[in-house]
C-alpha cells in the first residue's frame, strides 16, 4: 500500500494494538509490526497483552521486539496487566476462552479510548465464533464496538485495498431485507462518511462512486425504483454539500477500471462489494470500523488456524490496517493541536 503516513498535516498518533485469537496468527503478525523500526517511529504504540504472550508471538516469528516503560520513538510500550490464562488456550481452533482473551483486551482498549488516551485501536484477526461463544451478541464487531463506545451516530464497514476504498449503506442483514433498509439519507451518510475518512487518510479531493441497487440500474424504473426515488437523490444530496460523489451506476461494471476513476465506491449491501474488492486484490485487505469517535483498523483476512504456529502468515494486511490508522489519527490529532 502507498505509504500514507510521511505526508503533511499529521502528527505522530498515539496507537493501542491487540493480539486478536491467541488461537490463530494475531499474536505472531503483531510480533512482526512491532518488529518493523519504521512503525515505532510513525506511532506511539500501546501494547496490549502479557509478556508471556508477546515473547511467545516474537519466538514464533524470530524477531526481538523493543520495549520500554515510558513511550518513546524506537520502541513499544506494554501494557501488561497480568491477566494471561493459567490454562493453555487451545490452538487452532475455535474455542471460549480465546474468544475471552480477545475481548479481554478490546475493552482495555476500548477504555484507553473512551479516556481520550489513544486516537487508534489497531487489532490482528479474530474469529467470530468464539467472540459469541464468549458473550458478544450483537451482529458484528462494529456494533460491538459502537456499544462499548457509548456511540449511536452513522457508522459503516469500509473494506480498504490499495488504490480503492468501499463503503455500505446496509452491511450484516439478509438480502430479503436490503431493499427496505436502503434510504436516502443512508446513502448520503455512506458517502459523507467514506470522504471524510479518504480526507483524513490523505485524499485531498476524493473521487466517489455510488452503486446501483437493482441489476441494469434499474433500467428506467423497470426494474425497480429505488435509483430514482431513494439513491439519486442522496448522490444529489452529497454532492449539494460540495462531495465529488456520482451515480448510480449498474454494479456489475462500476468497478471494472474503477481505481482509474473513483478513490472510494459507495455500495448498497455487503456482498456488493466485498466480492468485487476481494476478486480486485484480496493480499493486502483492510477493515475499518468507520464512522467511530476513534479509528478502528484489523486486516480484512481472518485468522488461519491452519497455518498459525508455523511464522509463514503474511503482514501485509496487518501492516496495511496501522498506517491506515497512523495516518488517520494523526491527521486527526493535528487538527485538534490546531484547534487548541
């Protein structure tokens, strides 16, 4: 990915990074980013996890991490609490108990936000299953972490490649249901959004599509209506606001040659675009929980219990999701240096 972090107008941030599973390659892709000289002195980076677990990522992967008590560049700081389980989490598998440790964390994190003391949360793969099986009920993380946040503003999923960004106007809901949850001014908020956090990652003008519903576009209404009567009109309302936003357009074609044309594509359900991105690049994937009071960033792959152990997994994605933070948060930070 382009480095995005070295332009103007940011400050070096201050970064909490998880481990994700302990039952998969979280921990050993963290060892590797805390590894990298380069990321100690782009972000102040909070390290949330137990010696033991931290040295046991660093052994897999053959790299020695270097820590320090008080932040300063070159080195991370640990924030060890002393919770590590007495019991061995299993690995390569789905279980309760990694599912707790990861949650364990994330609200540590998510405290160290709420208290104004971080800009980013940055975390490695989890896996759903056992985040339920430890007691997360809502439907997917952001949710989760728009709870434990205290947020109820508009959020969404963006899914990150290199050269393109995606946002939804409806995200982790069936298909039955997509139509009805597609509004006006839903569209207008996913696009409001997706330029704002394209701004703050360093897109000074950011180039919008906007997806069709129904195939054809909708053919003129035949089809259906809702490009006439719901999405224009919030394409309409994004641009009155001065946002280089266009469409609809049918969505079998918006993104053929799109990172030609567009920085960011606005989609109107999951799949939508989440089949288009992974056929347009799946190694490099980024996931931001956007919309947040604080940046969220994980890699968009999940957590390969079939490889963890073994120090093979790429860092692309993991390397991706931090300067992606580190460049929001830092622009962000600066602002309110500004403002102050």
């Amino acid at each position: 990915m382009t480095d995005i972090t070295t332009t103007a107008n940011a400050v070096r941030p201050r970064i909490a990074l998880t481990l994700g599973d302990p039952a998969g390659i979280g921990p050993e892709l963290a060892a590797r980013l805390l590894a990298n000289p380069a990321n100690l002195q782009a972000a102040e980076i909070l390290v949330l996890a137990d010696r033991s677990e931290l040295d046991a990522a660093a052994a897999v992967v053959g790299v020695e991490i270097p820590l320090s008590d008080e932040p300063r560049p070159g080195y991370a700081t640990l924030l060890d609490d002393g919770t590590a389980p007495r019991t061995p989490i299993p690995p390569k598998q789905v279980s309760k108990e990694a599912g707790a440790r990861v949650l364990h964390q994330l609200k540590r994190a998510i405290a160290l936000a709420n208290e104004g003391e971080v800009g980013a949360i940055v975390f490695t793969p989890l896996n759903k299953t056992s985040l339920h099986l430890a007691g997360m009920n809502e439907e997917d993380e952001l949710r989760w972490f728009a709870k434990e946040l205290h947020y109820d503003g508009v959020t969404s999923e963006i899914n990150i490649i290199p050269g393109m960004w995606t946002a939804r106007v409806t995200s982790h809901i069936g298909i039955r249901d997509v139509a009805s949850r597609v509004t006006t001014q839903g569209v207008t908020d996913a696009i409001r959004l997706l330029n704002d956090l394209l701004r703050d990652s360093g897109v000074a003008a950011p180039r919008l599509g906007v997806c069709a519903l129904n195939p054809h576009n909708g053919e003129n209404g035949i089809f259906g209506r809702e490009e006439i009567d719901v999405i224009r009109p919030g394409v309409e309302a994004a641009v009155a606001e001065g946002i280089d936003a266009a469409g609809p357009f049918p969505s079998d074609t918006i993104f053929v040659g799109s990172k030609d044309r567009y920085d960011g594509i606005v989609t109107m359900y999951h799949d939508q675009g989440q089949i288009a991105i992974k056929l347009m690049g799946f190694d490099g994937g980024v996931t931001v929980q956007g919309g947040l009071p604080v940046v969220i960033a994980t890699p968009a792959h999940g957590t390969a219990f079939d490889i963890a152990g073994t120090g093979i997994a790429s860092v692309t994605s993991s390397q991706n999701a931090l300067d992606i933070a580190i460049a929001v948060a830092g622009r962000r930070a600066a602002r309110s240096v500004v403002r102050e």
